[in-house]
C-alpha cells in the first residue's frame, strides 16, 4: 500500500518535502518577518526625529522672527542711519555713544531730541554734568535747530548738574529728573556726559557704585536714552566692569587720519545693538546743513 501511494505522488509530480527543512523555512520566514518589522520601526523611528527636528526648528525660526517684529522701534533723527539698525532704537533702551573730543558726540544727541520732537513728536531732556544750555543753543545753531522755540512750548529741557548737586539727585532717586519727565511726558533723554558724572566721585569704588545707581534710575525713568561717553570703544566694549556691559548698544565715533591722504575722516560703528541685525561696517559721517548724516555705502579703513 506504501509503495503504491510512492508511485501515485511520483505520477502527479508531488515531491514530498522532509519535514527539517519545512520548519527551517518557517523559522526563515518568521525571521525576515521581524527583520522587515524592525526595518519598519526604525525607518518610522528616524522620520519622527526628522520631522520632529524640523517642527522645532521652524518654531524657533518663527520665535526668532516674531521676537524681532515684536520690537518697537524709536527712529534716531539721524540721517541714513535709521536703515542700518532695522528701522531705529529699540524702544526705552539705554545707547552708550563714545569717541574722542570733535568726534560729534554731542551733536549726534542733540540731533536725536531735536527731530525726535520736530519729526516724531516725541518730548526729550538733556541732562548735562558739564556744559550750560546757554552753549548748546549756541553751538548747534548752524544746523538750524531752534531749541529755544521747543523750549517755549514745553516740548524740551534742559537741567543742568554742578558737582555738589549729584549726591542729592541720588538720595532723592533721580526726583527732578523723573519730575520733569512726567510733567513734559518726555520719551528721549540725553545725558552728556557720563565720563563727567564719574569724575565727580573720590575713587574708582564710589564711581561704579553711584554710576550703576544711576543707571538704575535711567531704567526706570522709561525713555529711550542716549549716553555719551568718552571712554575709549575697546574699553567700552571688552572692560570689565565698564559702562558697555549696562546699556543695549554701543555706538562708536571716530575722527581719524586716512594716511595715504593726509586727511582726518569721521566715521561711526555700531559696536552692539541687542535685538538688532545691524551693520558691521567702519561707516562715513558726514556735519551737513541739517545735521549729521550717515553713508553706509561709503566704507572707512
């Protein structure tokens, strides 16, 4: 009967398979199963982490780009500047201008309050440790800036510190100042200059210690303040302990020799600018009729 059921299967062409190998191929089969599976999870798993790195990449593109439209913008008053400095100052931000005597330092401060009326209408102070407003007017009036006419209108300040009077402004946190503000609802302030503010103080401790009380009080006061210093911009910048490390930006003026001209150039860098994407540039300035005027186009050294 055996061999009959042989011959039958041999007729039909069925071959019989030996039952080791048949489970071998099961075991195979089960094996690439798992393998395709796990190729799967993997393939699946890597996706995730690409298209999680992605998501989280673009949210932090968007944060990025929403962080800088979110700033509001203070416009400077000074020509072609402005476009350098994604449309102005942040606002109520402290700016530390430093350089040399002749360099225009004063004169870029008193061009920020004088269109910061005229053009913005936005009320301003100068706070001055050295000069009277007497020679302010008197020396800023060839670019036309009438301060007297503001003056009349409410519309501008200036007080004016002796050495003796310092201490008191501190002890009474900055009340003439934060008086004066809100009476004329002032939102720029000028403070020239903070190198002659320090100078008033005995020893290096004192000058630290009441320079960042009144720092303190400037914060406070909510306006959008420019600093003038003639502290040197390497010190300013990399110093420790120096002014640089208080305020959100530092601009630089320069007024220097061009050697293979034999002439002196004046230039401005912005050495920082928090929040900002601002040029990197050596930048001509230029005194013309209505003030100082930027050329960004127009690269020095």
């Amino acid at each position: 009967m055996q061999g009959k059921k042989v011959k039958i299967e041999e007729t039909l062409g069925i071959k019989k398979k030996p039952a080791g190998k048949k489970i071998d191929e099961k075991k195979n089969d089960k094996k690439n199963e798992i393998k395709d599976t796990k190729n799967k999870k993997e393939e699946n798993f890597d996706l995730e982490v690409v298209e999680k790195a992605e998501k989280e990449s673009e949210q932090k593109t968007k944060k990025t780009e929403s962080k800088f439209k979110k700033l509001e913008r203070v416009q400077s008053g000074i020509f072609g500047f402005d476009e350098l400095i994604e449309g102005g100052f942040e606002k109520d931000s402290s700016i530390l201008v430093t350089g040399s005597a002749g360099t225009g330092k004063t004169t870029f401060g008193l061009q920020f309050l004088y269109y910061g009326v005229k053009t913005y209408n936005e009320p301003g102070i100068l706070i001055s440790f050295e000069e009277s407003k007497e020679s302010y007017y008197r020396h800023n009036s060839e670019y036309g800036w009438d301060f007297k006419e503001l003056e009349k209108k409410g519309l501008f300040k200036v007080l004016e510190y002796k050495p003796h009077q310092v201490g008191r402004l501190l002890d009474q946190g900055g009340g003439p100042i934060r008086d004066a503000i809100q009476q004329m609802k002032a939102k720029r302030l000028v403070i020239d200059s903070i190198t002659s503010y320090s100078l008033l103080f005995k020893d290096e401790y004192q000058q630290r210690e009441n320079i960042l009380k009144f720092f303190e009080l400037i914060r406070k006061w909510g306006c959008t303040s420019i600093i003038i210093s003639e502290m040197a911009p390497k010190e300013a910048e990399t110093a420790k302990g120096s002014i640089g490390f208080l305020v959100d930006a530092i601009i630089s003026l320069y007024y220097e020799k061009k050697e293979e001209k034999d002439v002196r150039v004046h230039s401005l860098e912005i050495l920082k600018m928090r929040g900002t994407r601002h040029t990197n540039k050596v930048c001509a300035l230029n005194f013309e009729k209505e003030g100082i005027k930027i050329y960004a186009d127009i690269e020095i050294f």
